[in-house]
C-alpha cells in the first residue's frame, strides 16, 4: 500500500529443522503479491543456506535475492546493497574487517545476520559476533540487521538497526513486535517502528505472601494493569 522500494530480512524467516514446503510457499506467495518491491533476504543461523534449504532448492519470486556466504553487493542506481548469509547453523568470522565501500556517492546498505557484541553461547558457538564500532567504522548509511528477536531502534541508534522478529514467541522476548520503515536519503534518514503483534509478553512482580490459593494469585494477576 506504502509503495516499499526495498524489504530487508536478516536471517531467522524460518526454522530449517521444523519448515514445511506449504509454509515456504505461503511466503513465496506474499513476496509475488510485491513484485514492485525489491527483497533482500541474508540467511542466518535457523535458516542457513546450506544444501538441503529451500534457500538453494526452491524457485523464489523474481523479486526476491537471497545472499550466502560471502560479502556480496547488488548495485541499484542509486543504492549498493551489500550482505552475506550463514552457510551453517553458527558463523564464527564473516571478516568483516575486509569489506569496503564501492561507491562512497551511493546510499549504502549492509544487509547481515550478526551478534551484536556478541559472545560465544554455552556450547561454545558464535553467530557472526561483530561489535558496533566496526560497523561504525564500515561507514554504511544504514545496517538492516538480524539475529536479536527485540528491537533496539531507537532516534539515538537509528541506522544500526534490529528490528526484532515481527511476532512475540514467548517470555524471553518481551515488549513490542513488528517491523522498521522509512526513507534512507545520503544525508538523512527518517525511520519509525511499526508495530505489528497485539500479543505483548510482559513481566510482573507480584506479591503473593498473604495469598492462600492458586485460584487467589490468579485473581491478582486479573486485577493488575498490563498498558
């Protein structure tokens, strides 16, 4: 309706061990309903581009370009879009380090999955850890990225992005869900959060010292203000 140029997904669009081809093709569906529209998808760490995805085995819409592995840009008039995707469930170095802007004239845009500061889980694994100043330092006019399910935008962080998933899955992704919109120009950008989920988890302290019953806590609970 809004006339969208460009829609970026940074990785986690589905879940490789538990996807079914009808869900796959749903999607696809709603991608050709755009065809105006421009999709950069970069593939991350629950739905990497390996052999047997629907990544590298399914016939995606025209208008849809998935990036693997290493950097890659896509070159627009205006625009240079550059990303890469997971080729595994985890990424230790996506040498960042060596990537470089082309064309300093052009509106840069960094398409990635990446840990944000990021440290290896209890299993030991990394998810393309990269720290803010070296994106700082990649001089891009915007990083569209994936990985964190919560979103960090902000006016004060407004063009290294996460937008979050655009649904809530449960209590360790609390607060609002949906999407980040705007106009990226060479010297401004105007952004805003759309939210998209009705269903908000939210914690709650609640004291349940005087109470007697499972059925009083849940009359407690039903009394407190959730806006």
């Amino acid at each position: 309706e809004n006339k969208i140029e460009y829609l970026f997904i940074a990785g986690d669009l589905y879940e490789q061990e538990y996807v079914r081809k009808t869900t796959i093709d749903y999607i696809n569906a709603q991608f050709k309903s755009i065809p105006d529209t421009k999709i950069f998808i970069s593939p991350g760490n629950h739905d990497p581009f390996i052999k047997n995805s629907y990544y590298s085995n399914y016939e995606w819409s025209k208008n849809v370009y998935i990036f693997k592995g290493k950097f890659e840009r896509i070159s627009e008039e205006n625009v240079d879009i550059y990303g890469m995707g997971f080729t595994d469930f985890h990424l230790e170095d996506s040498n960042i380090s060596e990537l470089c802007i082309q064309d300093e004239n052009k509106i840069n845009i960094l398409v990635m999955h990446a840990d944000l500061n990021g440290a290896k889980d209890m299993k030991g694994y990394s998810y393309n850890p990269v720290t803010v100043n070296q994106l700082k330092n990649l001089n891009m006019d915007y990083v569209a990225l994936g990985h964190i399910h919560n979103t960090n935008y902000s006016q004060l962080n407004e063009r290294i992005i996460y937008p979050g998933s655009t649904v809530s899955l449960g209590f360790d992704e609390l607060g609002n869900h949906g999407m980040v919109v705007g106009e990226i120009l060479k010297n401004s950008i105007k952004l805003e959060f759309l939210k998209l989920d009705d269903r908000v988890f939210v914690e709650k302290e609640v004291e349940i010292t005087n109470l007697n019953s499972n059925e009083e806590i849940i009359e407690k609970i039903d009394m407190l203000d959730f806006e």
